[in-house]
C-alpha cells in the first residue's frame, strides 16, 4: 500500500490511497473461509458449501468492506504520522472508470487543512472586564425581599395597599374559567389598581382581562389557562374576593439574622447584615461577569487574529456531512452561521498548546464538584462531604454527554484564568442595571453591523 500527499496551497492537498491486491486478498480470504464454516445454503451440509458459490454470493461485499477497513485505518494513520491537521473530514473524490472487478484501486481524498497562525494577545483589543456591584437600590429589595419571606400575613377585610395579597375566584361561564387564585395587587397594571382599591371581601368585581396584569404569563396562570390561549384574549370575567391580608415585615433584629444565614455567621447588627448581603449578592455576580468577559474576548479575537481558512472544501464537507445532504446555497449558509466557532476553537487550540495549557482528568472532576456543591447548597445541603462529592461526581461522568459538558466547562475554566493572566483587560464597575443596559446596547450594534 502507498499513501502520497500532492499539496495544491497551504490549506488543501489530496491524499492518494493506493491498495494493492496482496494488501486486501489475507482478509478477504480469511472472511471468505469464516463464512464458509457457518453458510447455511439449501443442498449443501454446513462447512461443505465449496468455496467457488462462497465468492460468488459474498465475495464483492467483503472485498468492498475489507478495502474500505483497510482505507479508513491506514488514511488516519497516515494523517496522524504526518501530523496533519484536518478540518471537517476527508471527501473522497469520484474517479471515473473505476470498477471492484479490478485488482488494484487507487484513492483520491480531499483535505481542508487548519492554517498556521500565531496569536499575540497584546495587539488584541482591549476587552472590559465588567465587575458587577451591588448598589443600595439592590440591597434594600434584597432585604425587603427577605423581611417578606420571614414576615407574617396578617388578615383584613378591604384593599388599600400595592402590596395586599387578594385571594379569590375568577369567573366565566362562557370560557369554562372557574379558578381559585391568589395575587399581589402590585402584579396588577398600574392604571387598573384602582378598580381593587377600597373593595371588601366577599364584593365582586367585573373585570377585563386586556391588560389586567404586567404579562400574558401572569394572566394565564390566575386563569387556569395556557399563555397561548390568553394573547390577545379580551374577555370579561367576575372576580369574587375571599381574602384580603397584608404581609408583615419582618423586623431587623439578630433573630431575623439567624434565620437568614444561621448562626454561624455571626451577623449582629444591621450594618454588618446589609454588608453580607452585598457580598453574596456580588458573588453571585461573579460567574455572570467572567461570561461576558469570555464572549467578548472571543469576539475580539476572532475580529483581530487574521488567517485564511479553506473554505470551498468546508462548504462542500457540510453540504454532504449531515444526515440529509445540503443544496450549495443551504452549506454555504451553514458555513457562514459556523464560520466564527471555527475561527475561535482554532484560535483557543493555538493558545493552549502555545502556551502548554492542558485540561487534565482531575481538572474535570473538579469543575463536575463545584457544579455538584452549588446545586446542594440549592436544596440546603451546605456541607457535603469529600467522599460524597467524589461519588456523585464519578456517578454523573459516566454519562458521555455531562463527560463532555464537564470537559468544555474546565477547559473554559482553564482559558478564562489564563486570559485573566495574560489578555489586555479593563476592569469596570458596574451596577446589575447598567451591566444589563451595556451588554443588550453592544448586542444591539452587533446585531445591525
């Protein structure tokens, strides 16, 4: 067998497969033989089928299966030997006379190779590394949030608050709508409070369901509906109010600490609570800031690190590597949808061996714990032991696809540390707000450009 390589630029080649007859004729032979041993053909005793009827039945499918095997293993390890670095896979080239009655076949494959860059993280744009605060604004919603969860309901008899949890029935015959429900008047449009305020229990409203509450969701789910079925739905419905009562805050003292971070803590004062609360609250912001930070990087590298990438070969490797082969105008749309993930995975895998960055099994199972941790935590499980997290960690990687997700979060783990290190970053405090109101303006130009 001979493999030859003729180089047509930098990033494309065809790769020549010759197969001789004695490379195939072993295999084929010994497959030949095997059948024999168990064919099961009428007049003939099992293993006496002569070898002649064996060749002619089975013959031209195990030549064509035992070529190919032979084709496939020595292709990649003529790729992996002369450390070639393919994009997309080889594409075999039709070739015109050729027949399976012959005895010797020649292969032609197309290769689109990776170009050869080098990535110089200082003439990289500079990148803003947003580091989210938590403002006063946000801090007394948290805490207001919090004296409401700890706080106590108080029953009433009429509604004169925003923030007076109504219980009631809403009804129409006509809709089939019988539902119990309970809501805030606060999640009541503003201009239509006032038909609330001042009612009583056991009074009955008349109500029009066009633009009663701030969202379709919110409606659909105080009238027993799905969100589909109440767009645009402008219906009258009575509303019979059997509760009315009035949430009691609860009060900033050390018991109110203790039930909000335990005792352990050691929170005695307001001061010392508020701040607590600003610490976990940015904490939290931590993850959503590194994120970004990691979209934007990418943005910017795929924008200032130039190369060429082969892409007539990739349009045709997508037009025919799906399940259903593309028309040349759907690859070349698909080539244009995927051309940046290209362009950043080949730019990351350049950055990791340059800078012998290497995710190891340890590192996996490492992220796989912290990701288990915070999840516990979720459901009050603060403290879970060493030997319990190794157990779930190992239970889950079993699972190929959480392998592979595991896998991709170290490693983005392992790049966002190294770009910490090294990019050309600008840290900027924001608040939640502003980092919103940034991030959907830079989306916005994105999108139009």
């Amino acid at each position: 067998m001979e493999i030859s390589r003729e180089k047509i630029d930098d990033l494309n080649s065809i790769v020549t497969v010759d197969i001789k007859k004695e490379d195939y004729e072993p295999k084929v032979d010994k497959v030949l033989k095997d059948y024999r041993k168990t064919a099961n053909i009428p007049g003939f005793r099992k293993g006496h089928v002569p070898m002649g009827l064996i060749k002619k039945q089975y013959g031209q499918a195990v030549l064509v299966d035992e070529v190919n095997k032979l084709l496939q293993e020595n292709l990649n390890k003529y790729l992996t030997e002369e450390k070639l670095e393919v994009l997309g896979n080889p594409l075999p080239k039709e070739k015109e006379n050729f027949s399976w009655d012959d005895e010797n076949y020649s292969f032609d494959f197309e290769l689109g190779l990776a170009p050869s860059f080098e990535v110089d993280l200082t003439s990289v744009s500079p990148v803003t590394h947003y580091k989210i605060v938590a403002d006063k604004k946000m801090i007394d919603n948290q805490i207001k949030h919090l004296q409401t969860q700890y706080g106590k309901l108080k029953s009433k008899n009429s509604i004169d608050k925003e923030e007076d949890l109504v219980a009631g029935i809403m009804k129409n015959e006509e809709q089939d709508i019988d539902e119990k429900t309970t809501f805030s008047l606060s999640k009541i449009k503003k201009d239509r409070q006032k038909d609330f305020l001042g009612k009583k229990v056991g009074d009955v409203l008349p109500l029009k369901t066009k633009d009663l509450f701030e969202t379709d969701h919110i409606l659909a789910g105080h009238l027993g509906k799905d969100v589909e079925e109440v767009k645009d739905l402008d219906l009258e419905v009575s509303f019979e109010i059997t509760e009315v009562n009035e949430q009691e805050l609860a009060e900033l003292n050390e018991d109110f600490y203790v039930k909000v971070f335990g005792k352990d803590a050691g929170i005695q004062t307001e001061e010392e609570f508020r701040e607590k609360i600003k610490t976990d609250t940015e904490a939290n912001f931590v993850q959503q800031g590194d994120n970004q930070l990691l979209n934007d990087l990418s943005e910017a590298l795929i924008e200032d690190v130039k190369f060429d990438l082969p892409q007539k070969f990739l349009e045709k490797w997508i037009k025919v590597s799906g399940e259903k082969e593309l028309s040349h105008e759907e690859a070349q749309e698909e080539y244009k949808r995927s051309e940046k993930g290209l362009r950043y995975q080949l730019i990351e895998n350049q950055l990791m061996k340059a800078h012998k960055i290497k995710i190891e099994a340890e590192d996996i199972i490492n992220s796989t714990k912290a990701r288990i941790k915070i999840q516990m935590a979720q459901f009050g499980q603060l403290n879970p032991s060493e030997e319990e997290l190794n157990s779930i960690a190992q239970r889950v990687l079993t699972n190929e696809q959480e392998a592979r997700n595991f896998s991709e979060q170290a490693k983005n783990e392992k790049m966002l540390a190294f770009f910490k290190e090294n990019a050309n970053l600008k840290e900027k405090e924001v608040t939640f707000d502003a980092f919103i109101e940034e991030i959907t303006q830079k989306n916005t130009t994105n999108k139009d450009q």
